[in-house]
C-alpha cells in the first residue's frame, strides 16, 4: 500500500497550473470571437427574417395562424437586432474595451510582472500602532503602464482590424486572388501582434512595456524569429476559417430563401454552425499564442492534440452547407439557382425560383 501511494503521489495530474491556465486564456479568445461573430452574422441574416423596416416578420400576417417554423423568439431577435444595429462610436467603444482587456491577459502571458495596480507604500516610518496592526495595503492605477498597454494595443490593433474585415468576406477557394490576400493579410497581422506583444520582437524592444524588458534581449530571440512565429500564428488562424464556415454570403442566404421564408430551423443550423467555427478559430489563435509565447520543456500532450483537433472540427462544421451537401439535401443546384430572382429584402417574396 506504501509503494502504490508513493507511485499515486508521484504522478503528475492530467491538468496542469500550466494547461489551466492555457485552457482559461483559450476559452476568453473564444468568448470574444463569439461575441465579433454574433455581431457580424445577426447584421448578415436579420435581413432575410425582418421587413425593412426591421419591426415585422417578412410573410407574417396579423390575425392569421404563424407556422410553427416562423414563430421566432421576439424578445431574442429584438435583442439581437439591437446588437447588430449598434451606433458605430458605441460599437468602436465596446470593441476597444474587451479587445483591451483580452489584450492586456495576451500581455500578462509574455509578462508577467506587468500590472495595472500597483501597491502605494506609506510615507514616513510607521508608528508603533501601524507596527503591531499592519494597515490594509493601498492600490493606485499605474498610468504610466495603462498608456503603455493602451499604445502597444493600437499599434497591434491596426493589422488585426483588417485581417478581421478581410475575414468576414469569407474564406474564398484558391486560387484565387483574394484568398491569397487573406492568407498575406492573416501572416502580417501576426507577425506584427507578436512583435509589438514579445519584449524581443521589434517593436518590442523600442516600447518595452516594463523597464526590466529593456534588458532582455539577450534570451536567444531574435526579432526575425519573433516575426515568423507571429507569421505561422496568422496563417494557422486563417487555415482554420478557410477550413470553416465563413459568414454566410448573399449566395448561400439566397439558396436557402429559395426553399421559402428564412426559419427558425436555418437560422438555429446557420448560427450554430458558424459561431463553432468562429470560436474555434479564437480558441485556437489564443492556444497557439501561448504555447509560441510561454517557454516551457514540456508542453502537455493534450495541449496539442486540442490545438491540430482545431482544423478538422472546424471544416466538419463546413460540410452541411457546400454545394454538394445542399444539392444532395434541399435539390439546390445551379440550374435551379439560375432560375431565382436576386433576394430583395423590401420583396420578400423574391428569391423563389418560378
């Protein structure tokens, strides 16, 4: 019995500080992406369930019976419309913040002295009293460090928007012009992010955010290094989308309005389908970000077999709405398709092939 507990005792647990920590930070990557994804696809497909004036339900008559498929959650979809119509300034505010917070826990990673409060000590000698009962120690914001959060962000931010715009056009096929652009696009924001983000990529080193980071040069990374593995973490992020479902598009839109009204039942596949991809991909940009950025000899194997487990789930989720798929089960083919009048929200019963 002593040996099998000293051999219990001995084994290391299935989840580490380390993997915990990975885990949460993953997670929060991928509570963001859903929230950017929920934004863009509740502003994509509202359209094709609201009238334009955006207060009626398109093919919804008062006094009538509502099929059971057009009985929409009001209070969901008028929450959700609220979401998607948000005033540009307000939208901008809101994406400053979280992306600032998730900014400042990717800094935390690299970092992990950087702190945004920082301990005030008392001044002059303490007195007898103070001695024998210590005061509860007093916190101030550290300014200096929030502007240097705050400009490491912006510069990080600039690539980043772009990518993200880039990203909600879809992931087009090769060999396109376009999905090559992506691909460029998703490698620079990359490789620019962990730059700024790692004390020894180049614009780390000329904005350190902490002063020891100005010493740091001498770890064995070089900036050139710093900027591939920023390049390898774009790229992996947009293998995932183009592997993914991508917003939907006014062709994919068009060919499920041409079954009849949008339903509850699309709209339930469509959004489940797409914020699994999309949050699939956060989750694994923050997971491989932190396994680039934390230097450890031994990286959990469930680490890594969750970040390649990214790729094939992602294009799963994919595989319901291609052409094939949608052929095979709602006979929309191309034929079909040339028959259909472009969808016109103002007309909803537009998009009905003759």
């Amino acid at each position: 019995m002593t040996v099998l507990n000293e051999r219990a005792g001995n084994r290391s647990p299935a989840v580490t500080p380390g993997g915990r920590d990975a885990l949460g930070f993953s997670l929060l990557c991928g509570l963001v992406g859903l929230l950017g994804g929920l934004h863009a696809f509740a502003g994509a497909v509202l359209p094709h369930i609201l009238t334009t004036d955006g207060y009626n339900f398109q093919e919804v008559i008062d006094g009538l019976p509502v099929p059971r498929l057009l009985d929409w959650n009001t209070s969901a979809l008028g929450l959700l419309q609220e979401y998607a119509n948000l005033h540009p300034l307000l939208c901008l505010l809101v994406s400053a913040l979280v992306l600032g917070l998730l900014w400042y826990q990717a800094v935390k990673l690299v970092s992990p002295e950087v702190r945004l409060f920082r301990h005030q000590s008392p001044i002059g000698p303490p007195t007898e009293e103070e001695i024998r009962n210590p005061p509860p120690a007093n916190s101030a914001l550290d300014g200096t460090m929030l502007r240097r959060i705050a400009l490491s962000a912006g510069i990080a931010a600039i690539p980043c928007c772009i990518a993200w715009r880039l990203g909600l056009a879809g992931s087009l096929r090769f060999p396109s012009l376009s999905s090559v652009i992506m691909a460029v696009t998703y490698a620079a924001a990359g490789e620019w992010s962990l730059s700024v983000l790692h004390p020894d990529g180049l614009i780390g080193r000329m904005l350190p955010l902490t002063e020891s980071n100005l010493h740091r040069g001498a770890s064995g990374h070089s900036w050139a290094g710093i900027c591939l593995r920023g390049a390898v973490l774009g790229l992996f992020v947009w293998i995932i989308q183009y592997a993914g479902l991508s917003l939907p598009s006014q062709t994919l839109l068009g060919s499920l309005h041409a079954l009849g009204t949008f339903n509850v039942a699309q709209w339930n596949s469509l959004a489940l389908h797409y914020m699994l991809c999309v949050a699939t991909a956060w989750f694994g940009g923050g997971l491989f970000l932190w396994l680039l950025v934390r230097e450890r000899s031994k990286t959990p194997f469930w680490l890594i077999a969750l970040l390649l487990l990214c790729v094939p789930f992602a294009s799963t989720m994919r595989q319901p709405f291609n052409a094939k798929a949608l052929a095979l089960r709602n006979d929309i083919t191309p034929e079909i398709m040339k028959d259909v009048r472009p969808y016109r929200p103002e007309a909803p019963a537009s998009g009905v092939p003759n």
